[in-house]
C-alpha cells in the first residue's frame, strides 16, 4: 500500500519526519521505547528545531522535499537509537 504525503513548506516536513520516525522506532519494540515514551523524545523542541535545521540545509542543497524527508528521518533514527543504546 502506498502513500501520499504532500509537502508543502518545512513545517509539513517536520511533522511527517517527527511521526514516522516515532512509529518506526516505537515499532522495533524494544522495552521503554514505546510509542509515548519515543513520541515525547522526538516532539521535544530541540529534536524539531533539529529536523527543521537538517531538513532545511537538504532543501538548500538541492534535495527534493521527498529526500530530504527521508534522509533526515534515516539520520533521526540512527542518532535515537545510537543514544538509546538500541
């Protein structure tokens, strides 16, 4: 099943980052990472001021919105679960 998301401006992009990042890390199951727990981490100021940053500086390189938002979420992943010891 696909999905379209559409991106209009970097706000979009954060909100789409910040959920489906959360989902997929709340996903992996692993104990104290629930959905809650990984969804206050990641809509904390600092962490969407981070993705807003990051998405921003892609969009400025040239990416298309749809690898930016990828890309950043990849990289929000890995730091999660590099700092969460996962």
């Amino acid at each position: 099943m696909s999905r379209i998301i559409h991106i209009r401006n970097t706000e979009d992009a954060v909100a789409v980052i910040a959920a489906h990042t959360t989902r997929v890390i709340a996903a992996a199951g692993h104990p104290g990472h629930g959905l809650e727990a990984v969804g206050q981490i990641i809509t904390s100021d600092t962490v969407l001021q981070t993705i807003r940053t990051a998405y921003n500086r892609r969009i400025a390189q040239g990416e298309t919105p749809k690898d930016a938002v990828t890309a950043v979420g990849q990289s929000l992943i890995a730091h999660y679960c590099n700092s969460a010891g996962i």
